[in-house]
C-alpha cells in the first residue's frame, strides 16, 4: 500500500499542471487563434510585447543571476519549453500562467516572441495553475513556499494530503512549510532572505511565544549558530534543568551510523528523534508538541490522517 502511494505522488510530480488544465478545449470564439491553438495543442510565437504579467504569481523574488543564465542559454538555443498563457478580453493580448522566467529572460537578451500554449482558464484555475507550477519548482524560498500552500489551503479548501498529491510532495513537508506560518514576521523576514535556514526555523518553531521566538532568533544570528546548535540552544530554552543536568553528565556516545539516522529523520519529519541502540536492538523515540505533529507522523508512517 505504501508503495503504491508512492507511485502516485511520483506520478504526480510533473503533470500538476495537466491535472489542472481543462480536459477538453474551451470555446473561445471571439479569439480565431486561440480556438486554433486549443485545438491542436501546437504552441503559437507571441509577441513579447503582447503578454502581461500574472497577477496571481506567488514568488516574490527572481535570483537575477540565474535569470542571466537563462538568458544566456535562450540567446544560443532559443525557448526549449513553450510557456503558457491564457488569452485577454482585447483581441491579440495574453496574460502569462507559466512560464514568467522565461519570458523575462527573452525580453532581457532582445527576442520578439516566444513560443507559447494558449488555453482559455478562469481566474481561479491561473491563480492554482501558478500556484502548483512554482511549489513544483525548487528554488523558492521556504516563505514563498509556506505562503503558497496557505493560500491553497484558504482559497481552494485542500487538505494537507490533497496539496501534497496536487505538488507531488510528501504530506509532512506540506505540515513543516505551513507551520513556519507561526514564526513572528521578523523571523519569517530572516527565513525568506536565507539569513536563517529551514533547518533553523523549524528548530525555533518549538519555542512557545512570538516573543521568545524573535529573541532566539537574534542569538542564532549574532552567533551564528548551526542548524545542530541551535536546536540544543532552543531545548535548553524549554527545559533548562534538563539542560544543567546534561552539563553535570558526559555526552552519550552515538554511533556516527545511528546519529545518521537520527539526522535522516529529523529532516523528514521536521521533529526531535533519538535513537537508542544496543547491538541492534533498541527503540525510537519522537517527539511531538501538538497534533499537526501527531498526524505528520502518524502520515508517515503510513496511517490515516
């Protein structure tokens, strides 16, 4: 069964947007072109100057380094992979769905049009189109990504399961991204700059106030403190006498493969694990602070949500 559940998410990375376009062409007829192009799938060269932006893209940042990557290879090779827009209310006018590197991109190295798809889509299926193209993607920001599966959540009432077979991602990376949410808007600023880690966020996130969380938050910063750090900074802040009673003994001796697989775990399910072994035997133990936590692991572990 847990294969099989793998296979589909697999499936589903990388025909999102398909899962989403219309099953069957939509009637534009008061757009020729378009209806041509609806019809037989080929793409059409579009002016630039013909295209506007999408009102509905969620990332906030374009990494204007690789955009001049891009640049450079649409300058040699041309666009490989058409965009995707959809057609305006005024004839010869198209707003852009997928595709807003690209097109950046040639306008910056002086191209006159680009291959693009046009399919007629409402405001709604743009706005989810977009929304599941740039989580597809690896390079937004853990903001920009938390953000995303928020405005899933609000405006298209998916679950957390549903999001991740929609994104092809695992249901507890959907739960860690959302729960960065809690972080105080200086430490989501911190997050979304790089200036803190995914890792670090996580670990700051099982601090019990807004407050608390901002002046830890600091501290990594000032002392540059790794994502490892950190999380013992962050249990010595909730549990301070387990912390003088840690210093008073000496440090348990971890195997490197064991500590492995604690690392392994911690960054899957976003939560503190230990990992006692004797010779092969032992057990496993995860902590939890409330019931997203709970249900991430019990989605993990193949349960029910």
């Amino acid at each position: 069964m847990a294969t099989a559940t793998a296979d589909a998410k697999r499936r589903a990375l990388g025909k999102g947007l398909e899962s989403l376009l219309p099953a069957r062409p939509a009637v534009v007829p008061q757009i020729a072109a378009t209806a041509a192009v609806e019809s037989n799938g080929k793409p059409l060269e579009i002016p630039l100057d013909q295209i506007e932006r999408n009102p509905f893209q969620t990332r906030t940042r374009f990494d204007d380094s690789k955009l001049a990557e891009l640049a450079s290879s649409i300058a040699a090779t041309g666009v490989v992979q058409p965009i995707l827009v959809r057609p305006l209310d005024m004839p010869g006018r198209y707003q852009l769905i997928a595709g807003e590197r690209r097109w950046l991109a040639s306008r910056r190295v002086g191209k006159s049009t680009i291959p693009a798809i046009v399919r007629q889509v409402s405001d709604e299926q743009t706005l989810e189109i977009t929304i599941v193209e740039n989580l597809q993607r690896a390079d937004l920001n853990p903001m920009e990504q938390a953000r995303a599966y928020q405005r899933l959540s609000q405006q298209f009432h998916l679950t957390q399961e549903q999001m991740a077979t929609r994104t092809g991602k695992e249901r507890a990376s959907v739960a860690n991204f959302l729960r960065l949410l809690k972080l105080p808007e200086t430490v989501q600023a911190k997050v979304e700059t790089g200036e803190l880690s995914f890792g670090h966020a996580r670990a700051l996130l099982s601090l019990d106030s807004a407050e608390v969380m901002a002046s830890a938050a600091q501290k990594v910063l000032a002392l540059s403190l790794s994502v490892r750090q950190t999380e013992t900074y962050v249990q010595g802040l909730i549990n301070p006498e387990a912390k003088q009673k840690k210093a008073d003994k000496p440090e348990r001796e971890v195997d490197p493969n064991v500590r492995e697989a604690e690392d392994k775990l911690r960054r899957t399910l976003g939560l503190k694990v230990q990992i006692e072994d004797k010779k092969g035997k032992g057990r496993v133990i995860i902590e939890y602070s409330g019931l997203e936590d709970f249900d991430a692991i019990l989605s993990a572990l193949g349960g029910e949500e």
